[in-house]
C-alpha cells in the first residue's frame, strides 16, 4: 500500500511538473499609460481656479498655525508644512498683506484671476476674485 501511494505521488510531481517551464505568452503584460492632463499643466480655467482656490485655502490653514506659535501673521510668508507654490507668478500662492491680526492671501491661478482670501480686524474672512463670471470666478465675485 505504501508504494502504491508513493508511486501515485510521484506520478502527480511529474505531470504537474511536465507543465511547469517556459511560458507560451509572448511577453508580459505592460498597462497603458496614462494621458490625462493634470489641472495645474494646461487644463482650463475651470481646472485652474479650483487648483488656485484649494492653495488659498491650504495656505490659509499654514497661515493660522503659523499664527499660533507666533501670534502675527507678518513673521508667516512662509507656512512649514504646506504644499503650494508660494510667488506671485500664474499657478502660486502669496501672503499679499500680514498684519497683527489680519492679513490678504492671494492664489493667482493660470487662467489670469486672482482669488483673494481677506482676513479683518473682526476675525471674518471674506473670499473673492477679480474676474466675476469667468472660470471659476462666480458672478458675483465672492467664492
């Protein structure tokens, strides 16, 4: 009985193994890539004034936790721990103007508007924009 199921086992190795070896594919399978555009790289202004309007934001937040260690935002140009690109040029992020307690954020998006984020004396932001009703830009120049 032993060496009937030795020889069983055996038979089983060599058949499973006779289709083990080279492969008939002729090569592997290689995903396409991809082709979209990223929205900051040439998208439309749509794209680029939601790109621009989410770096206000995200500088914003740099800016308030700046704020806590330094209790001004003029020492806060440059929040650590944020990812915008921080200039005056198309498709950055500045800190305009820094007071004590207030401060302006503009984000210059690449299709030409800028989005401002105004913080008062009175600790209210307002947000707004200098092209009403164009991209992302809504009519009433308040996003």
């Amino acid at each position: 009985m032993k060496q009937l199921y030795l020889a069983v086992v055996l038979s089983v190795l060599v058949v499973g193994g006779a289709a083990c070896g080279k492969s008939n594919r002729k090569s592997a399978y290689h995903p396409p890539a991809a082709t979209a555009p990223t929205p900051a790289a040439g998208g439309n202004a749509d794209q680029q004034d939601a790109v621009a309007k989410a770096d206000a934001r995200n500088f914003v937040s740099g800016l308030e936790a700046c704020f806590v260690d330094q209790q001004t935002y003029t020492n806060c140009k440059k929040p650590a721990g944020i990812n915008v690109p921080i200039g005056s040029g198309p498709g950055q992020v500045e800190l305009a103007k820094a007071g004590t307690a207030t401060y302006t954020v503009v984000a210059h998006s690449g299709s030409g508007t800028n989005f401002k984020i105004d913080k008062g004396a009175s600790g209210a932001a307002t947000r707004s924009c200098d092209k009403p009703g164009t991209g992302g830009c809504p009519a009433g120049g308040s996003w």
